[in-house]
C-alpha cells in the first residue's frame, strides 16, 4: 500500500509505465449497436477521450448530458456500458 495515496503499489506502478509508453491523448466514440436498456438508442450515444496515463473521460449527449471519468480505463467502461458487445468503442485518432 502507498502511504500518500492509499492504493495498492502495483497499481501505481501500472499507471506510471502506462503513462510512459502512451502516445497521447485519443478521441473516441462509443458505439451502441444494439439499445439493451430501452433509453439511449442506437448509434453514437457518447464521446470519450483515452488520456495518456489510461483514464478516460466520457461525455454523454442528450437531454441530460453528463461528463464521467474512468480511473481504471476503457476496460472498466466497457464492463459496465458494453452490455457484453452491444456496444463498442470507435476511436477517431490513430
């Protein structure tokens, strides 16, 4: 455990090799395929950025728009907002 943060070492020291072999920030779409919930629809139904170190910010449109974060990266995203392939990331930057 780190005595200033709290958290497992090992997770620290996975951020920091993240952060020093990431390119940069990218952009991304996240795709819905298929609407399991009923509410979002179909189609582009959120943007995202990938940060260098592997959070991720996603920003949902709509009538009640809504900004999150994501420490633990897309993986963490998908686990909850994939519904197991019904949904999938788009990125626009190479």
């Amino acid at each position: 455990m780190d005595k200033i943060s709290g958290r497992p070492a090992e997770l620290l020291r996975r951020r920091h090799l993240k952060v020093a072999t990431a390119a940069g920030p990218r952009r991304f779409e996240l795709v819905r395929h298929t609407d399991v919930s009923g509410v979002s629809g179909t189609g582009v139904v959120a943007e995202g950025v990938e940060w260098s170190d592997g959070t991720v910010t996603l920003h949902w449109g709509g009538r009640y728009p809504t900004t999150t974060v994501w420490q633990d990266g897309i993986d963490a995203l998908l686990t909850i907002h994939g519904h197991q392939g019904a949904t999938t990331i788009r990125w626009l930057d190479t």
